[in-house]
C-alpha cells in the first residue's frame, strides 16, 4: 500500500532520537513526533489506570508542590484560600503539603505544612491518618522527587525545577480515581485546572494518546520563553540557533530552532529537542556526591580538630561530641563560660583544654575550688590582703588569685558555693575590671577570663535567694553542658582507653588489658560518680589483678545509695564522719568556743578547722 506524503511524513519523524515539532505560521502543530510525546509525558503508555473524570465535592485531594506559582496552573493566593490556608506569610515560590476534602466553596478540613521558598531542608514530610487513610506524603529536595503514599500504594514523580503533583481519592469508595503525571501541562491537567472543574483524560491500558495535531502550540506547552519565541519564528522572526540549552514545560532539553519557508514566505518553525533529563540528573547525583564526600571530609577534619583540642576529653557519643564543638567556639572567644554538669563529668579537664585552646594559652591558668576554701579565708584567698589586714596575716601581704590570674584565665570551680556577700565583689571584678584586696586602699586592675563550673542548679539557688540574679547572668554568657556518664554509656570504652594506661604507667606497672566481660559490667552500671568513680574502679582493678588482664572478678563496684537505704547499712565514711563532727562539738563546748584552743586540742590546722565546720554545719 503506497504511503502518502503525510503518512510518509509521520513515520520518517517517529523514526527521529530527538523530539521534532513543527508549527505553521498561525501556531498550529503539524507535526509532533513520538519522541517529543515521550520526552513532554504526552504518551501514557505503562501507567497505572484511572479513567476519565473530574474532582467531585466529597472527593479527598492530596497536594504536593514544591514551587507555588510556577508549574501547577499559576496557584496564587486566591488558590491558597480555596485550599483552606489563610496564612498570608505563604506565596509564590514556597513549598506546599495539603490533604482536603474537595467542595466547590473550597477545601474542607485541610491538613497542611509549608517551608519558605529559602529554606535550607532537605525533605518536606507529612505524615497522618486522613479520615482513617493512612498517608505519607514527601517532597524530597535533595533528589528531586516527589511521593504521595495512600496506603501501601505510591504515585512518586520526579522534576527538574518545579512540579505540583496531585493525587484524589473517590469520596465515596476512598480509591484512586486521579494521579498526576509528567505531561499534565499539554493536557492541561495543573493542580489549578482540576481544582477549578477541568475534566482529566483517563491513564493506563488501552488509553488514546492526546492527540496534539491541529492544536495551538500554547495548549500543549506554556507560553514560556522558548516557546513564545518558536511562535514568533514561524510568525516570520528572523531568529535560529543549534544546540542551546533550553527548559521546556520544566524539562532541560538541547533545542535548534529553524524557520520553515516556501519560495522565501515563511510558513512555519521547526524545532529539534533532545532530553538531556538524563545528563542533568548524572551530573547532579554527581554533585550529590561530591558534596556528601567534602561533608564527611570536612566531618572527619573537624573530628581531628577536636580530638587533638581536647586529647584528654574522651568520648565519641553525639553528646560529648557537641560539647566539644562548644567548648572550641569558647575557646575563640573572650566571653565568661559556665561549665554545667555533675560532679565527675571532666569540668576541671575542659577548662583547662578551653584555657589552652585560646589566645591566652601562653598565660596563667589558675584553679580555685570555692567548695574546698572555708569561707573566712575565701575572700582573702581570691582577692590577696594587704600587710597587717587580719590577724595571722603575712607581714610582706598576698597575691590573690584573680591577681595571679592576670592576663590569663581563672577558674571558679564549685562557683554555686559561694556565699552572698563574696558574690557582690565578684559581680564588680567581672563589671569593673578592678578590685580591693583585703585590707587595701588601692585599686588593683586586671584583664581576666572568666570561666565558672557548678553541679548545683543556679536557678534554683537564684529562687532560694542563694545565688545573685545579676552574676549569674555575667558567668552565663557561655553555657555548656556536660552529659552524666550514665547518659553516654558509650563513651566508657574510649574513656577505659584513655584513662588505664595512665594508672598503669603513674602505679607504675606493666600495660593491662580489661576483659569483654569486665566492660560488660562496666557499661550495665549507672555511674553515679561519673569518670571520677570510673578512674577509682579502674585503679582498683590495675592493683587487684596480678596478671596482664583484667578480669570481672577484679571489678568492685560500690553499693548504691539505695541498697545502702534498703539494707540501713552506714558505710564506715559515714561513721567516721559523724564521730568527727561530735567530737568537734563537744571540743567547742568544753573550750566555750575558743577555736584556737579547740584547733590545738584536736591537732589541726586553721584551714583544715573551718573545712570541717563548713563542711558539718556546725555553728
């Protein structure tokens, strides 16, 4: 059978890689061939099927638009409020999940989330039970996809820039009667024309393609950039060009555009596209790639940094790690920081490894306990006394700390014990720069950082009127946190690590190895010393263990605190402690409260003396 010139025309273009479209001088399409039905979604061919329709009142819609405004029909504001979202902060160019029941006056008990057009996250997810349906619906940024999940069945569809994709649920059955696909654009099938009533062409098996021949070229492909200037080519512009990268209906393609012309009166355009979906998406799994290999690079640098920052800090939990990446900020900085944690933790190790990663590393480091000073020597002991000042005093008169500390940084270990009156002089060294000592007249100044540890909750003490609203506000520029060890347990391996062949070497033994048993009670205990009671159970061990290992035999944890309760055992510190304070009392009263009497009857020290009086309360 002879072909005529169109049937000939047909096949010879079908027979083309790339996508040919020619139109006539009016916009008409004449010839549209089946690579550019494939590469624009015109051709159904392999989908899941739905018939023909249109969104009903009672139909539930599910929307998923990464874009507003720019590939879904022109959404706007006015569809924002059909949808039932009134949030004027929301507009062209953000990022949309809603989930409706579908009526003409608007949608019905919407469910939505949005994100800026400027956001920085990788997915938009929302995930529900829609009227008992269960959905999971996704907007993935980072590979360009988008899912829609109703129940266990997925309508996923990819995109270069912007897509808004659709999926409706019959009101009635609650099955599938729409999903959205690439080429919705050319069967003008965009989010705003369903939602406004326009008929969708059915999908699947035995599905007529579109048919595109005798159509406006703009009925099939948005009046964009490309396409308005193939019109005015075939309107009789004098414009062409090959090869140059074009996006079409949001597709990147490869596009020549050539005037079609009969006896030099232009009758039409022809233009060639190539898909180049394919390269584009290679080259941005490639970028993909290349940016998750400099992420885990730039991870493992700054794991280096901070291991070799903080060598005696070990630990590789999420937790230590951000205390860590904190405690180096600080160190850049000139701002007071406050070392928050329980006793044990490692704040006295962090200061210093803050101290030492600073500018000021090359100057003072000094260390004060506020818990360990009694406190009629406190005040002498950080600011310095003048000759003469008090009885007992050095005749030449004493540095204090915060003098000694000069230039460099000092830290106010146990910063919660110190009482009211001491806390105002503080206040005015952190505000003023300058000080007194004791008994002196002069201003002493000093250039000093600060840095304040506690196991006491400041706010609470700020409540009870032990602790001043305004310092704790100067020493809390820069808090830190300090996890306890029974909230990282996995830490205790890289600390056993750390911490065995320094007892080793200071007892002064052979290197030892700890059994998997040993650590296996080590991690079920709960550590309510924290690595100080884990430092002490080690050096037990090292001693107890005559060989090169160390077994869980040699592991001797304590009782805790409530089998002591349960068992009403007083461990012999306990005793030892309340003989102590007894015999202090009664000393006291048998000298009618001479101290120095009672200090040589005892054969202690001054210092010693006020410790325990602090330390038992004793008035």
């Amino acid at each position: 059978m002879a072909l005529n010139s169109e049937s000939y025309t047909k096949m010879f273009t079908d027979m083309m890689s790339e996508g040919f479209i020619v139109i006539d001088n009016k916009g008409i399409i004449q010839i549209y061939n089946e690579k550019a039905k494939e590469i624009f979604g015109i051709r159904q061919e392999g989908q899941k099927h739905h018939r023909e329709g249109r969104i009903n009142p009672g139909d539930i819609v599910i929307i998923a638009n990464n874009s507003i405004g720019q590939d879904d029909g022109k959404m706007d504001s006015t569809s924002l409020k059909f949808l039932g979202i009134n949030d004027n902060s929301i507009g062209t160019g953000d990022c949309l999940i809603v989930i409706g029941v579908f009526d003409k006056k608007g949608m019905i008990n919407p469910v939505f989330k949005t994100l800026k057009n400027y956001h920085k996250e990788d997915f938009l997810k929302l995930k529900t039970e829609y009227l008992e349906i269960p959905m999971e619906i996704e907007i993935d940024f980072v590979n360009k996809l988008i899912s829609i999940k109703v129940r266990d069945e997925e309508f996923m569809i990819n995109y270069i820039n912007a897509i808004g994709h659709m999926v409706v649920l019959d009101g009635i059955t609650r099955e599938m009667k729409f999903y959205q696909s690439h080429g919705y654009t050319a069967r003008e099938e965009s989010i705003n024309d369903l939602l406004k009533g326009k008929v969708y062409r059915s999908k699947g098996e035995n599905t007529e393609t579109l048919d595109v021949i005798g159509k406006n070229i703009f009925q099939i492909h948005k009046s964009d950039s490309i396409i308005q200037e193939f019109f005015n080519v075939a309107k009789g512009e004098n414009i062409s060009y090959i090869d140059r990268f074009e996006d079409i209906n949001g597709y990147p393609t490869m596009c020549t555009l050539l005037p079609v012309e009969n006896k030099n009166n232009r009758i039409g355009a022809a233009l060639k596209v190539e898909d180049i979906s394919e390269i584009k998406r290679i080259i941005r799994e490639r970028d993909n790639a290349i940016n998750r290999l400099e992420k885990a690079e730039s991870q493992l640098n700054e794991e280096k940094a901070l291991n070799k920052a903080f060598p005696d800090f070990a630990g590789d939990s999420e937790q230590i790690e951000s205390v860590k990446r904190m405690a180096l900020k600080a160190s850049k900085t000139n701002s007071n920081v406050l070392l928050l944690g329980e006793s044990g933790t490692g704040k006295t190790i962090l200061a210093k490894h803050i101290h030492e990663n600073s500018k000021l590393k090359d100057e003072s480091f000094v260390h004060v306990n506020c818990g360990a000073i009694p406190e009629t020597l406190l005040e002498s002991e950080l600011f310095g006394y003048e000759k003469g000042a008090f009885t007992g005093a050095l005749s030449e008169g004493k540095k204090g700390f915060f003098e000694i500390a000069n230039s460099g940084t000092i830290f106010l270990d146990e910063i919660g014990d110190i009482s009211i009156n001491l806390q105002v002089k503080l206040l005015q060294i952190i505000q003023e720069k300058w000080f007194y000592r004791v008994g002196g007249t002069e201003k002493i100044r000093v250039n000093i950082r600060i840095i304040a540890a506690t196991n006491k909750n400041l706010e609470e003490e700020m409540l009870k009127g032990n602790f001043r609203e305004d310092l704790y506000y100067r020493i809390n520029v820069f808090p830190i946190w300090i996890p306890p060890l029974r909230e990282r347990k996995q830490d205790i391996i890289p600390l056993i690590d750390l911490v065995l062949p320094k007892i080793c070497r200071e007892i002064g033994c052979r290197p030892k190895r700890i059994s998997s048993e040993a650590i296996n009670i080590l991690l079920k205990y709960n550590w309510p010393g924290n690595i100080r009671e884990l430092e002490n159970i080690l050096e037990r061990a090292v001693n107890l263990a005559e060989g090169d290992n160390i077994l869980s035999k040699h592991i001797n944890l304590g009782l805790n605190k409530q089998d002591s309760e349960d068992k009403n055992i007083i461990s012999l510190k306990g005793s030892l402690e309340k003989y102590e304070k007894k015999l202090i009392q009664e000393a006291l009263s048998i000298y009618k409260g001479d101290k120095k009497k009672v200090m040589e009857a005892l054969k202690i020290s001054k210092t010693n003396f006020y410790d325990k009086v602090k330390k038992y309360n004793i008035e």
